[in-house]
C-alpha cells in the first residue's frame, strides 16, 4: 500500500467508526448570517468564531461525532485563548475536514439550473489546508426538480465536476465527500423524487469510475429520498427508508465504506427518526448508514446558545443530546421516547 493509499484509508477509518457521525459546521458567510438572525445574534468574525468554538469544545462530542466539516474562515480561527479551532476537534480524537466548493452559479443556456463551481486551483488550496490540519473535503452539486428540471445535462454537468473534485482529492491525499443533493424544494412526490436521485447517483458513480476515483476511499453525502417540501402526500419514515434503500442498492457500489446522509432542511427529530427507520430496515447493507448533518444537528443547540457565552455549557449539553440521538438511529437503536430523557 502506498504512502497516499495508507493515507486515504486511515482518514476513512477514522470518519467510519461504528456509532459515529459528520458534523457539518461549513456554513457559508451568508447562510450562517440567516441562522443567527433567526436567534437575533449579529454574524462577525468573532461571533462565528465563539458559535464555532461551542460546538467543536461540547465534552463528550467524539462519543458520537468522528469527524467535522469546517468552513475556510474556521480552519484559519482561533478561539478566544489563541487555540487553533481545528486543535479543538483533534484534541478530541475527531477528523477536521473542510468545504472546498466556492458555491453554485446558473448553468449557462439551462434556465433555473446550477453547476458548482471551484475546481480551478483547487489542488493548490487542498495541499494549504491539508497543510493546516484537514485531511478531508466536501463538494456539494444541488440539483433541482421542477417543470422541465433536472435535465440531463445538468445532471451530467454536475456530476462530472463532482468526479473532478473527488480526484484531485484523492490525489492529494484527501478523503473526498461526495455530495450530490436531490432538493426538497417543490410538490414533487416521493416516487419522482426516487426517480430523480436515481438518476443522479447512476450519472455520479459513472463519472467517478471515469475519473478513476477509488471509492474505497470517499465518503458519500447523498439526500434521503423524500417528497418535496410543498407536496400533499406526505411519506412515513418505513416510506422514505425503502424509497432510499431501493435507490441506493441500484446506484451505489458495495466499495463505498459508508453513506452519511444529509438532512436536507428535515427537522432534528424527523431528521433522526428517518436514519432510525434506515438502519433498521431488515436486510445488511453493504455500507454504513450514518449522518452528516448540519442544521439537523445545531439548531436546538444555536437557540440554546443565542450568542451569549454564558449559555455555552447549556448549549453543548443540547448539542451532545442531539449528537447522542443520531448515533443511536446510525445503530438502529433510536426510539422517540429518547427525545425525553
């Protein structure tokens, strides 16, 4: 096994453990803006810094957390003592990791549809940040569904600078995330919402085979399949699990270590309830199913917090709950009850 290859494999092994999940705290500059709006906390440098600094010092958070997605500004942040907040996690025993796509931009002659883009000099700024600790990446192509939508260019499109992402990474010694996100955002129902991530996972995968990305050695960040958020006929979460599961075993080679789902803009507890109802579906799968969740994951302990550090040991006690919860669903072990305890 060479250097590289060792490499990749101990960062997928550490991101992997049984009972562990992802936390995304990469939010961008303007999306972390509206979260902290929603709780009346002004965004700055210094207020994201002291939320960042909450989550990644919550005690007890590497019992259900293998690993974090950072943000460049955070990867580059100190806390208020002059700690590198990325010597946060690892002080834990968690994988710092980092958002490397520079966000999406309308897909040229394609109305309404996006292609992500920041795939140029993207080898140089993997080897700064791996420089800097991190030692994994996340891309994330947004798909649409909609009149007319997604087309199969953009689909192809999309999953063609996925591909390219996930080699460069690879070739830099990073364990890429790969995440193509099927929205929830229209009335479409749950069996074209299948239709829709089936077809983009096929289009994915034959571009990373192209691309020759060893899947042994990424990680894929996928949405749960689900109807649209406006749609009238709702699905249970046994509805959405086999709809997942079903498109999963058709599109997803059994080489994947692990599937470590999104959640979409799905609340905390339906967030959990439906990787509860994934993990306990009869039948071994031939890959992990675990949680990369961000709002899922923070918003209780965001409320909790409010921007004041005076309630930072109340908001990692939420955070450590929540984080506590999803682990038991990636192990079939998660009950509604548990919301109480």
């Amino acid at each position: 096994m060479s250097t590289s290859t060792q490499e990749l494999a101990e960062t997928v092994a550490g991101l992997t453990v049984p009972g562990k999940g992802i936390l995304a705290a990469d939010e961008s500059d303007g999306t972390i803006t509206k979260r902290f709006k929603e709780v009346e906390v002004v965004s700055t440098a210094e207020t994201r810094r002291d939320y960042r600094e909450m989550l990644f010092s919550t005690p007890g958070l590497s019992d259900f957390i293998s690993g974090a997605i950072l943000f460049e500004e955070t990867l580059k942040q100190k806390s208020a003592t002059g700690v590198p907040l990325l010597e946060l996690l690892k002080a834990q025993g968690m994988v710092p990791g980092i958002k490397v796509d520079n966000g999406t931009v309308p897909l040229a002659r394609f109305s309404g549809e996006t292609v992500t883009q920041g795939v140029d000099g993207l080898a140089q700024r993997l080897g700064e940040y791996k420089q800097r600790g991190a030692r994994f990446a996340k891309w994330r192509a947004v798909i649409y569904i909609g009149a007319g939508t997604p087309t199969p260019q953009a689909i192809a499109a999309n999953a063609h600078i996925l591909a390219c992402y996930a080699a460069i990474c690879q070739e830099q010694g990073m364990v890429p995330i790969v995440e193509p996100e099927v929205l929830m955002d229209g009335d479409h129902t749950l069996a074209v919402s299948a239709r829709v991530t089936e077809e983009v996972l096929h289009a994915v995968f034959h571009a990373l085979h192209q691309q020759r990305v060893a899947l042994e050695h990424l990680i894929l960040k996928p949405n749960m399949v689900e109807p649209g958020r406006t749609c009238p006929e709702r699905a249970t979460p046994q509805q959405v699990a086999q709809a997942t599961l079903t498109c999963l075993r058709r599109t997803v080679p059994a080489a994947v270590p692990s599937i470590n789902f999104l959640s979409g803009g799905q609340g905390e507890a339906t967030a959990t309830t439906n990787l509860q109802a994934l993990n306990a579906t009869i039948g071994k799968q031939p890959w992990a199913l675990s949680f990369s969740f961000g709002r899922a994951l923070q918003a209780s302990a965001l409320r909790a917090w409010r921007g004041d550090t005076a309630n930072t040991s109340v908001a990692q006690q939420v955070l450590r709950k929540r984080s506590r919860l999803n682990s038991a669903a990636g192990q079939g072990k998660y009950s509604a009850a548990m919301e109480d305890e």
